[in-house]
C-alpha cells in the first residue's frame, strides 16, 4: 500500500509520528497531500500563503526525519481552485490540484 499524508498539522512531531506509523504498518509514502484554497479570502493573503508553505516544507522534513528522505520520489499535492495560480511562480509542490474550478469558474477569479 502506498498513501500520502496530510502535510498540514499541528506540530511537527505529529507529523513525523504519522510517517513512522505508515512505515511500521508497512506503507509506503508516496507524498504530502495540501489544501490551502481558503488562503485568498484570509485578510492577510500574502502571509497565509506563506504560512502554508512553512508549514508544508516542516511536513517534509518530519518526513525526512521518520526515514522518507528521498523528496524526489515523493508527490508533493497542493492548491485548490483559488490558488493554483500562486504554484505557478514556484512552491513547495510538484503538483497542484484544480477541480471546482472546472465546474464554477466565476467562483474562483482571485489574484
């Protein structure tokens, strides 16, 4: 089996807990899984965004700390439909998720 794990938590720790108990249960992680399409309405876009990738890049290194070290292997996923466009100019993700976007178009004209 192999699963992605939720990059946003609580604390790092929590997160390195979670790897570990993926590779004893004899998972493979395969990636981080992010979701940050709230960050355009938080008043301060800019710093949630960067927030978010913090918090994102203390993920991946919980996931090198628990034994998963090879980041070029791993699926780093990310976005949402308000911000995709943010992932273009370079982020921690090497992939991006659009899908309401598709369906609601109008809903998601953010800059």
């Amino acid at each position: 089996m192999s699963a992605c794990i939720a990059a946003v938590s609580r604390s790092r720790r929590a997160g390195c807990r979670h790897a570990r108990q993926a590779r004893e249960a004899g998972a493979a992680v395969s990636g981080l899984m992010g979701y940050d399409p709230h960050v355009p309405k938080m008043p301060g876009p800019d710093k949630a965004h960067a927030a978010a990738q913090a918090a994102y890049r203390e993920a991946l290194s919980a996931l090198a700390e628990a034994g998963f070290a090879d980041r070029a292997a791993l699926t780093l996923n990310s976005a949402g439909s308000p911000t995709f466009r943010r992932h273009c100019a370079g982020t921690v993700a090497n992939e991006v998720s659009v899908g309401s976007a598709f369906v609601k178009p109008g809903d998601f004209e953010f800059s």
